[in-house]
C-alpha cells in the first residue's frame, strides 16, 4: 500500500541535502510513503503514482515530532500543588510521593487509560515518537507494571526507580539505592530500553547516580539523566562521562557544563513546560546552541512539573522566552529528540526513514510560533 502526499508548500524534511539548511526545506513538494517508509521525496510536479492520494492544498509538512522525555505512567493529578505554586509556594519535587500513592493504587487499567489518553492527546498535537517512564512505583513491583503496560505504548521505555527515594525507605536511602541497582532492576530492564536517574539535591547524588547509571548499562540498558533542574549540580557531567544520550533539563549550568556537553555527543533536552509550570528561570538554549550543543525539546509531561503534553506550546516557549529562533525549536522538537533518543529513523523525512509527518493548517512551520496556542496540525500521517 503506498500514498503520495502531494502539493505540500513548504515541507521541512530536515536533510540539509535539499537546501543546504538544518531544515532542509523543500516548497511545492510531494512523497510517498510506502508501507510505513518514505519511498520518494521530490517536486509535486513530478511525483510518481501511487495506491493512494493525499492532497495538502499548499499547507505546510513538517516531520513528526519526537517527545524525548515525559512521564505518562501515573495516577490521580496534582492540579491543587499547581494552584498553590502560581500563588506563591515554590516547586520542591516533594509532591512526586503524591502521586507515587495514587500510582500505587491504581489499577493496570487505570494506568493504561491515562497513558494511552495521553499519548492520543500527543499524537493529535503532531507527536509520533514518544519516551515513556516509570518513576511513580517505587517498588519492584510497581515499577515493573509501569514498564510492563508502557512497553505496550512505546519501545522508547526508561527505567526510572531513581526518580526519589521511596517513603518506604526514607530513613535507609543507601538501602533504596541496593534495591533499584538489583531486584527492581531485574524485574524491569525486560521492559526497558534505558535507565534514568534524578541526579538533584533531595534525589539522587553523584556517587548514587553513577552506581545507578553503571548498573543499568551492565544489564544492557542505555543512560540518560535528569540533570541540574533545580539548582547546579554534578548531573550534566556525570551524563558526559558516562556517555548518556541525554542530560535533560540543563537548566543551571556552569561554563565546565556547557564545555562538556560541547564536547561530548550527550544531548541537551531543554523542557520548557518544568519551568513554565513551576515558574522558574528557563534554560539557557542560546548560551547551548552558541556554544555547538546539541539541542532537543521534549515535554517533561507529568502531573507535577509539566503537565502539557504539546509540543507545540514547548516550541512556543522556547522561541519566546529562551531565544531558539523558530528553525532551532522546529529541529530540536523533530530531528533533535532523535537524536535524544539515538533513533536515526525518525525525525527526519528522506527516503528510508519513517513515514511519520505532519500537515499543519498553516502555509509554514514558522505559524507553530506566530500562532501561539492555535491547534495547527491538519492530519498526522504515521
Ligand atoms: O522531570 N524532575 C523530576 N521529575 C519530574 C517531576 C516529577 C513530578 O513533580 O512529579 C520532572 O520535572
Ligand atoms: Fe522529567
């Protein structure tokens, strides 16, 4: 079964092929997607046949986005803490063990519900590649569920029983530590592709994250880390060293951070949703983007910190408040959360890659940030 998807106006394929750009923009363009796979990429005029027809009516097409880092595996909300802070208490990361307990009590159904609306909710707003984690379990048992049902949802799946300590072990954290590192460990690395860490003052410290991180990647699985969101810290370089696909957040960095990411392959994931909804100071994109970084944008959707599951309003933001020109936060939402996620299939449209592309109702990407909040995507094809 193949569809040509034609009289695209202006198509972002992020091949630098097509236009010697990041964006790789192509104007009055068609493809053809052919069991799931881009087949052909070139002129509308001269497009091939094919099973069947899409006609974009001029809009703009634009790769699927690539949602790096949100936490869709949990129970109940948080609505009142976000109440509280927008009048004043500052965000601490406390309230996670509220939702740990309504995580817990929840049935499979119940967090296979939420995930799935979430995901749907992604897909309708042009996301088609999503990383989901665990976190909100804390036990062996609960936090193999987590990856079990998520696993259903995603191969992008990240072990996450270092998000805090679990209040069962409050008053022996070393003893927490032995516990993700081994049986909790083992019961969920069936289920994930990576293990992540919360490296942060009231979480998890240096030395705890590394022997978390070490232990994941002994038992095959890839790093990645939350990393200098609240306050600096030794996250960023501890993912440098590492190897991590990805330090997310990146929000308090010092020169010896940035020099670090600089030199390395470690993304920078930027979630402007934390500090839109914690009230925070956003992350430095430009000081990252001057400095040669690779920069990605995700959604950190959580009850918590982020609960907007739009890529969208992060690009938005990104642009408005943290200096990413729209092109940047249009690569860094696509082709940067690939590479957040060391997946080359997607976030880019050229032959051999994934069909996965969104038409916007809009003559060009750049609407996603003029029209703030407009809901903007037409049909997403994947
Ligand atoms: O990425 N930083 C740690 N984890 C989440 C917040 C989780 C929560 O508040 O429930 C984050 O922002
Ligand atoms: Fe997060």
């Amino acid at each position: 079964m193949s569809t040509l998807i034609t009289n695209i106006g202006q198509l972002v394929t992020n091949d630098p092929a097509y236009d010697g750009t990041p964006l790789g923009i192509m104007n009055d363009a068609a493809l053809v997607v052919s069991d799931g796979e881009i087949e052909w990429i070139g002129p509308a005029a001269g497009a091939p046949h094919a099973d069947e027809l899409i006609d974009a009516e001029g809009r703009a097409a634009i790769p699927g986005f690539v949602d790096s880092h949100a936490h869709l595996m949990f129970g109940g909300d948080r609505a009142e803490e976000f109440a509280a802070r927008m009048s004043g208490k500052p965000y601490t990361a406390g309230g996670i063990r509220t939702t740990v307990a309504a995580t817990r009590e929840a049935t499979d159904d119940d967090l296979t519900a939420r995930a799935q609306a979430l995901t749907d909710e992604m897909r309708r707003q042009g996301t088609t590649t999503v990383e989901i984690k665990s976190g909100y379990g804390l036990t062996v048992d609960d936090e193999a569920r987590a990856l079990r049902l998520a696993r259903e949802l995603t191969p992008e799946t990240t072990y996450l029983g270092a998000h805090v300590v679990s209040p069962d072990y409050a008053d022996r954290p070393e003893e927490y530590v032995e516990l993700v590192c081994g049986a909790m460990l083992a019961a969920c690395a069936p289920y994930s592709r990576w293990v992540d860490v919360f490296c942060e003052d009231g979480a998890f410290g240096e030395d705890a994250s590394r022997t978390i991180l070490r232990a994941g990647m002994d038992a095959g699985l890839l790093p990645r880390i939350h990393a200098n969101q609240l306050g600096p810290g030794p996250g960023v370089q501890l993912a440098v060293e590492l190897g991590a696909a990805s330090a997310d957040h990146c929000t308090h960095l010092s020169d010896a951070d940035v020099d670090a990411l600089a030199s390395g392959d470690t993304v920078a994931t930027l979630l402007p949703g934390a500090e839109f909804s914690t009230r925070a100071v956003y992350p430095d994109a430009r000081r990252l983007l001057d400095a040669g970084v690779t920069v990605a944008l995700a959604s950190d959707c959580n009850p918590g910190s982020s609960y907007t599951s739009s890529l969208p309003f992060c690009i938005a933001v990104a642009v408005r408040d943290m200096k990413m020109t729209p092109a940047e936060a249009m690569w860094s939402a696509t082709a940067g959360g690939a590479q957040a996620l060391r997946r080359d299939d997607v976030g880019v449209l050229a032959p051999g890659k994934a069909g996965h592309l969104v038409i916007l109702d809009a003559p060009s990407y750049i609407h996603l940030v003029y029209r703030p909040g407009v809901p903007l995507v037409h049909r997403v094809i994947a």
